[in-house]
C-alpha cells in the first residue's frame, strides 16, 4: 500500500431540518391547534484514529466528504429524522489542522480516540412550538441551521518510542532487522528506505518499545535536498534519537563529518527536536581489524566532543545490539514511569512535542513559500527577457 502521510480534505457537516407549519384539521375536533413538528438534526463530521490503518493513501483521491442533512418536521407533531454522523478513520498518530485559520483542532494518538472536526446543524421548529395564551394559530417556524465547513490537513507521524538518524547506508534499516520482527529493504545503495518503518523490540513478555526507521538524510535536508525534510517530522514523537554513524564509510570519507552533516541538518529543522536525548551508535565495527576497533572508535568521539551515551556495535552480525535494546528499554520505561506519576511532566512532554511539531510545520512551510517565490521569479525574468523583432522594410 502506498505510503501517504500528508492530505488535504475538505469537510461538511448536515444543515438542521426545517420546522413543520401545520395544523390539526379532522373531523369533529374544530379548529384543531397547530401541530407542526421540528426538524431533525444534521450529521457531525469526526475523526476516529485507528491502529488497523497506517496511511493517509484513500483521503489522496477522495478530497471532499459531507455528512447527511436532518430531515423536515412533519404534521401531527411528527419530528424530522436526525441524520447519521459520518466518521472518518485515520490512523493513530494524526495531527488535525485547520488549513484557514491555521488552529490545530486535535492530536489523535490512541487507538479508538473520537476528534469532531464538524458540527451538524440543529433542528428548525415548527409552529407547535410557538403556541401560546395569545397566540392559538402561531404561522412561526424556523429553519434548521447549517452545518460546519472545513478544510483540514491531516498530519500522520508515526508513533515510536526511538527514533534512528543517519546518513544513507548508516546502517538504520539493518540495526532495525536485527532487534525486532520488522523487515525494512536493505541493499548497498542510498535511499533504499523510502517511507518510514516500524519495528517492536520485545525484551521480555509486556515489556518493549516502538523504534522507527527513518530515510536517510543529506546534507541540505533542512533545505529540501534529499527526503528529510519530508519525513524529520516523524521524529516529534520519539522520547530518544539514536544517531547511527558508519566508522568505515565506502567512499572513504570522514565518520566525523558524517555525523555533523546530520546535527547541523537536524538543528536547523527544529531546535527543540536537536535538544531531545540523542546516543550516538558508532556502527559497521566488525570492518575494522579487532585490534583498532577500540581506538577508532574512540577517536570519533573524541573529535566529535560527544558527551551523551555511546554504542559500539555491528547491526549486521549482532555484536552488542542486546546491551543497547536493554539500554533503550530502561530510558523508554522511565519516561513511561515519570510521565504516569507526575502530571506535570507528562504536560511538558506533551508541550515538547507540539512545540517540535509546530517548528517542523513552520519550517516546511518556509520552505514552500521560498520555493515558490523562486519560480515566480523565474517566471518574472522569463517574461523581462523577451526580444523585441522589429522587420524593416
């Protein structure tokens, strides 16, 4: 299945239904009173996030979607029929913003979690209604009033507990085979990940976590060279960013600079997102003679200055994968634990990441917009260069 994490749609709740202008008229009941009956209401519009879906592909064809109108109220006091609400399913992870005012409207991140994106107009009255001790025949009903409109984006962004970084070929969809069940493409090529992947480490029974698999990035990735830019924003969720670095990379170059091409990307995306728990994973060390593997690797780090927590590993042959996965465990159940405990940290994380969120949109946006400003002004200079051909007798 194609792999959408992005669309536009636009919504419509039902108008209300019209109120009834009726009287009772049989036989040998003169002058019977009014009994119009009101309308019904009209459908709301929600959003109902679901594990089973992990795409946003069906909202990329089918853009517009209303729900039913209430019906008309009826004689004999009848009420018009209340229309159904429509429910639209998106998966877990679904951020929903108002593309005309901009208002993030709702953060659906549990499973079954209801979001109403439009609401249904309420139902007109009939002129039962308007009866009163100075008003025996009222000719007052209402009309039942329209229903929300909206145009809304629809953001997924996968839910992870471990994000992975790196360059392409660091080695992110290998390390992902190995510690979980999960079966990304490898191959010795750039970019062989195209859309993020999902794998679940299992420790031990009721014990694990989510890590994600993200396209590799390039330097200029901030700018929108490569597929960074597109798929760093699924990285706003993550409580911890593993940073993969090949020690022994094919074309030769400097494991140093490879990984500062990636923190220079990453805090020019989000300045919050570069601030979050990041390990460094020195990988591929089973190329290396077994006597240098130590001082190599230590030479990276000295000249990198790291000073957060360091992996030595090959993701290919397993060395020391087990030590990071109980490692990433321990820091995965104590943000769990810290969160559940203390409301005030779970109001921070969550304040965290709207605030990577709104920077990652932002920054996207910026990025449009220069874009587009770029050929508006090719078309500018296309239109100032023409030649004018003047034919002489």
């Amino acid at each position: 299945m194609k792999f959408v994490d992005e669309t536009v749609i636009k919504v419509a709740a039902g108008n209300g239904g019209s109120g009834c202008l009726s009287f009772r008229r049989e036989k040998y009941i003169p002058r019977g009173g009014p009994d119009g009956g009101d309308g019904g209401d009209g459908g709301s519009v929600f959003l109902r996030a679901d594990d089973a879906v992990n795409t946003l592909v069906d909202y990329r064809y089918v853009r517009s979607y209303r729900a039913g109108n209430g019906e008309a109220g009826r004689g004999s006091n009848c009420r018009g029929k209340s229309s159904e609400d429509l429910i639209l399913v998106v998966p877990v992870g679904t951020t929903v913003i108002d593309e005309g005012t901009g208002e993030v409207l709702g953060d659906l991140s549990k499973d079954g979690e209801l979001l109403k994106v439009a609401q249904g107009g309420f139902h007109g009255l009939g002129n039962a209604r308007f009866k009163s001790s100075t008003n025996r025949t009222p000719m007052q009903t209402s009309p039942g009033s329209e229903g929300e409109s909206r145009q809304l984006r629809l953001e997924m962004k996968v839910l992870a507990d471990v994000g992975l970084l790196g360059l392409p070929n660091a080695g992110k969809s290998t390390l992902i085979r190995s510690v979980s069940a999960a079966k990304p493409k490898v191959a010795d090529y750039p970019f062989t990940t195209l859309v993020p992947n999902l794998g679940v480490v299992a420790m031990q029974k009721h014990r694990s976590f989510v890590i994600a698999d993200i396209p590799g990035l390039v330097e200029g990735a901030a700018e929108g060279a490569g597929l960074g830019i597109r798929f760093l924003k699924h990285l706003t969720r993550t409580r911890l960013l593993l940073h993969l670095v090949d020690v022994l990379p094919v074309d030769g170059s400097d494991p140093v600079d490879a990984a500062k091409v990636i923190m220079a990307e990453l805090k020019a995306f989000s300045e919050t997102l570069y601030q979050r728990p990041r390990w460094l994973v020195l990988n591929k060390t089973d190329l290396l003679p077994e006597g240098e593997r130590e001082a190599v690797c230590r030479d990276i780090v000295e000249r990198l200055d790291w000073q957060g927590p360091v992996f030595f590993l090959s993701a290919l042959s397993g060395d020391n994968t087990d030590a990071l996965c109980w490692a990433m465990l321990e820091h995965v159940e104590a943000c769990r634990e810290r969160e559940h405990d203390n409301e005030e940290a779970q109001q921070l994380e969550l304040d965290t990441q709207r605030a990577m969120q709104a920077e990652a949109r932002q920054r996207i946006q910026d990025l449009a917009d220069a874009r587009k400003a770029a050929r508006q002004s090719e078309e500018d200079d296309d239109d100032d260069g023409d030649v004018e051909v003047v034919y002489e007798p």
